[in-house]
C-alpha cells in the first residue's frame, strides 16, 4: 500500500515597513554581511586571475583552450576556513587598536 503526504504551502507578501532604529540595525548588517564578502571575495579572485594568466600564456603558445585548462599550473585558492580566520585576526587586531581606553582607576 502507498500513502502519499502533500505539503501545501502558502506564500504571502507583505511589504516591511521598519521603524528608523529598526533600519538603522538592518543597515548595519549589510554593511557587516558586504565588508565580509568582498574580504572573502578578494583572495578567491586573486587566485582566480593568476590561474587565468596561467592558462592564457599556454594558450598564447598555442595550446588549444582545453587542454590549457587542464595543464594549467595550480594555484593555492584559499578555503572558507582560511579566509576566515584571516578575518578574525585581522578584526581582533583592529579592535585592539580601537577600543584603547585609557583606565582613570
């Protein structure tokens, strides 16, 4: 015997409408949420255009395109783990220089 569940779903769209404390905060996390993917963004991308150097000088030696991206000379493309904890020394490291408040005790 077969029983079958179906799952319906539904979907209303109502506009937002935030106070100005509220868009101040969503404000701050998208800056927060844009600063931490154009720092994640820029090794990535940097690794990315010395491969496609790479590739682009066997081609302009005239290797066909396909076996260029196979034979082209590997590049270290940083993890989401290494990209990270780049970030947080970095913010560790900022916040240092930042928060330092002299003590009147």
């Amino acid at each position: 015997m077969i029983v079958a569940t179906v799952t319906t779903t539904i979907v209303v769209r109502e506009p937002l409408d935030p106070t100005p404390a509220q868009l101040l905060v969503l404000h701050r996390y998208a800056n927060a949420s844009r600063a931490c993917f154009n720092f994640a963004f820029g090794p990535k991308h940097d690794a990315h255009q010395r491969w496609s150097q790479g590739r682009n000088r066997l081609v302009a030696e005239g290797m066909s395109r396909e076996e260029a991206n196979r034979t082209a000379p590997k590049v270290f493309t940083p993890r989401g783990s290494d990209v990270q904890r780049i970030f947080q020394v970095r913010s560790q490291t900022a916040m240092a220089a930042t928060v330092a408040v002299p003590r009147w005790t």
